[in-house]
C-alpha cells in the first residue's frame, strides 16, 4: 500500500499524525527507536546545550546518534544567542540530521533564566534574528518548539509564531503552556487552534494528551496537522499505535521491554544500560498489580538476565 505524506516539513514528507517530544533524560537512540518503530512518525532528540557542541562535551554522541530507520531525525538544540546558535546549527548539520529544531519552550530556570528555551519568547527581536539567520545559512529546514509566553501578563504566542515563519521557519510544535505553568494547569488547547489559523507552515499540538482518546480531540479542537506527546508516552509508547496502556497484553509488554533494554543495553553498555532502563521500567510496570517485592527485585536487578528472568517469572 502506498502511504500518502500526512504533512511537509518544507520538502520533507512525514507520514503519520503523532510523533514523540523531545524529552531530556528519555527521547534517547534507544527510546526514539522504538517509539518510531510502533508509529512515532518523527524523531526530534532530547534538547542539546549549544555550549556543549562548542566545548565538546563528553556526552555530545550519543545525544547526536540516531538511525537511519528514524529519519525524519531532528536535532533540537538551545541557547540564547543568534551568532552561536548559526555555529552549533552549521557543525550539528554535518552530522545528518533532516532538520535543527530551536527550543523556545524549556521552562527551567538554568536554561530559561540565561535567555535560552523559553527565555528567548521574552525576545522576538532574537528570534526572528535566529529564523532569518538559520534559515538562510542552513541547507536543513528550521524549526521551533515553544510556549504560549513567559507567564499570562505576556501571552505573545500570536507575535512568536508569525515571526518564526516569516523568518523562514518550517515547522512550529506547541507546548499550550507558559514558561510560568511548567508543567501545571491544563494546555491551553484553543490558544493552539489560534496559531494553526494564523499560519501556512504546519503546526504540530503538544500538550496533555494522555489517553488515545485525546488525540482525536486535540486534532479536532486545534486543526493542527500533528500531535506531540510527552509523558503520556514513558511506558507507553504503544500510544503510537494509538493503544492505550490497558488495552495491551502481557505478551506485548514483556517483548516491549525486553527489545527496549535490548537496545539500551546495546547502546549505552550493559551496566549503565541497565541502570539507565531502570526509569522506564517503573513506568511500564506502574499499572500491573505487583506485589512490594516483585518490583523491588525488578528495579533493583543488576544484570539484565536478572531482570528478565524476574519479569519472564510474573507470567508464570
Ligand atoms: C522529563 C521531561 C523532559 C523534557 N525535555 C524536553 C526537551 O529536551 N526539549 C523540549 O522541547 N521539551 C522537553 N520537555 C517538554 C515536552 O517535550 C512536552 O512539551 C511537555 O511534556 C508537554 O507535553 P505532554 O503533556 O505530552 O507531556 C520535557 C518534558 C519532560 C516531562
């Protein structure tokens, strides 16, 4: 059957309506891969630290790896200055990736605070400083992922969202929250609907989904042509098949997981594999009713066969 492309990202077809966020700490290789393998339909990478790709950091490859079975792969990277974000984006783009992705949204203060994430919603002039700039030096395609606004007295999402795409943006994801919310209160799913009317690029929804049922209801209330989600996806990236944690097996979690820590393990090495596993594994066995013991022998294993055996031994 031939897929038609869902939307474009300027020339760049992406065929599915849902995608994986970037999160710090779990949109790894590993994670992206699987996610994308049950119906992700991009891969943007956890956020990268513009000062790390100048100073080299030691974790920088990893965080730059990806497969070609990911492809459309995007690099998000954030900082706070035009001229040092074009350097990192001109180095970041001989690594392969299909698109460099800007972070406007990351509302912790180390980030925000210096003017970077979120803190660049606080100034268009830098943004459409860093869109024109981008767009016109690099071959990839530009993208943003930002909030609504620093807090409710600066809702300048209408302002930020015009900016990047007459400065040639290609893509615009938003999180319908403001830098102030974090992650509390609910999205703010109309003011959504708002950029999606106001612009032609494509915008993609992000923002309490959590249920395979809120996709068709964000879709609906925003217009928009794709669906972001975050949390709702750690231990259960099923949702990208649109299943819902309780409509899979037991079958289906046990090969999950087992291809999941299969692919951290041959990633990050068996020690830190594990113990990076770890996270994720909470979050798949948070719905089983497992005894106290069952699931301290489960995350507390220090070798993989341990960890498996313990898991293959639920079912028996
Ligand atoms: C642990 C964690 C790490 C995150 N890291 C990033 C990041 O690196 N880049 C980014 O743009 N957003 C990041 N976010 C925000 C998410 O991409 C997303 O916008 C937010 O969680 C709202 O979507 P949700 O309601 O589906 O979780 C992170 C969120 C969480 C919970």
């Amino acid at each position: 059957m031939i897929q038609k492309p869902v939307f474009f990202v300027r020339d760049i077809p992406v065929y599915g309506d849902l995608i994986l966020s970037p999160m710090d700490g779990y949109s790894d290789q590993p994670y992206r891969a699987l996610c994308r393998s049950l119906g992700s339909a991009m891969s943007y990478t956890e956020f990268i630290n513009a000062l790390d790709v100048l100073g080299g950091h030691p974790h920088l490859p990893r965080k730059l790896a990806y497969l070609e079975e990911e492809r459309p792969v995007v690099y998000q990277i954030f900082d706070s200055e035009p001229r040092r974000l074009l350097e990192v984006a001109l180095r970041l783009q001989e690594c392969g990736p299909d698109i460099i992705d800007i972070n406007m949204g990351c509302s912790v203060r180390c980030v925000s605070g210096r003017g970077a994430g979120a803190g660049l919603l606080r100034e268009p002039g830098k943004v459409a400083q860093i869109f024109s700039l981008l767009s016109r030096s690099l071959k990839v395609p530009v993208t943003a992922k930002m909030r609504l606004g620093w807090d409710d007295d600066s809702l300048n999402y209408r302002q930020i969202a015009r900016i990047v795409e007459e400065n040639g943006g290609a893509l615009i994801a938003v999180h319908g929250r403001t830098r102030l919310q974090g992650y509390g209160g609910q999205a703010d799913w109309e003011a959504i609907a708002e950029i999606k009317r106001s612009l032609s690029i494509p915008v993609i929804a992000n923002g309490d989904v959590s249920r395979v049922a809120d996709i068709e209801r964000i879709k609906a209330e925003t217009g928009c042509d794709g669906v972001m989600i975050g949390r709702a996806a750690i231990g259960n990236p099923w949702i990208f098949s649109r299943l819902d944690r309780d409509q899979v097996s037991e079958t289906q979690l046990q090969d999950t997981m087992q291809r999941h820590l299969d692919n951290m393990l041959d990633f990050y090495g068996p020690e830190r594999g594990l113990v990076l596993f770890r996270k994720h594994a909470s979050r798949y066995l948070r719905s089983l009713d497992l005894s106290t013991d069952q699931r301290q022998r489960l995350l507390t294993a220090s070798l993989p066969v341990e960890f498996l055996q313990t898991l293959a031994d639920l079912n028996a």
